[in-house]
C-alpha cells in the first residue's frame, strides 16, 4: 500500500468544512487504484452527513498519494 499524504491546500479545506480526514483516507484507500496521474471522485455515501457529496481530488505516483483537495461538491454530477 502506498503512503497517503494530505497537501496543505487539503488539510485547510478539511478544516474548514468540518470534514474528517480518516474519512478522506479510507475513501482514497479503498478504491482500485491502478493508474498514475491525476483524478477527481465524488463520493454520494457521505452525502447525508455533510449535506452535499464529497469531492477528492487526488494525485498517484509510483511512490505515493497526494490528496489535493477536499470539499463538499454543490455542483452537478
């Protein structure tokens, strides 16, 4: 398993909305991840609990995984 680590961009956006991070990294961790490259999800399980799904923008090397951003997505799916 790769290392998942949370940009600083991520932590404040975590921070400000109240988001848990375990919550963040077990998302990321329990997708197939087989690409490097960047990608975005949107996660509608979490969708009661924050009010809005959750969108994770990720980034995956061959030696780790860099969560860019976090936030509640208020946009069309």
């Amino acid at each position: 398993m790769k290392p998942i680590k949370l940009s600083r961009r991520a932590k404040r956006r975590i921070r400000l909305y109240k988001i848990e991070e375990k919550e963040i990294i077990n998302t990321v961790q329990n997708i197939e991840l087989h690409n490097e490259g960047k990608f975005e999800i949107v996660i509608d399980e979490l969708k009661e609990k924050y009010k809005y799904p959750l969108k994770i923008a990720y980034e995956e090397t061959e030696k780790k995984i860099m969560i860019i951003t976090a936030y509640p997505f208020k946009g069309r799916i």
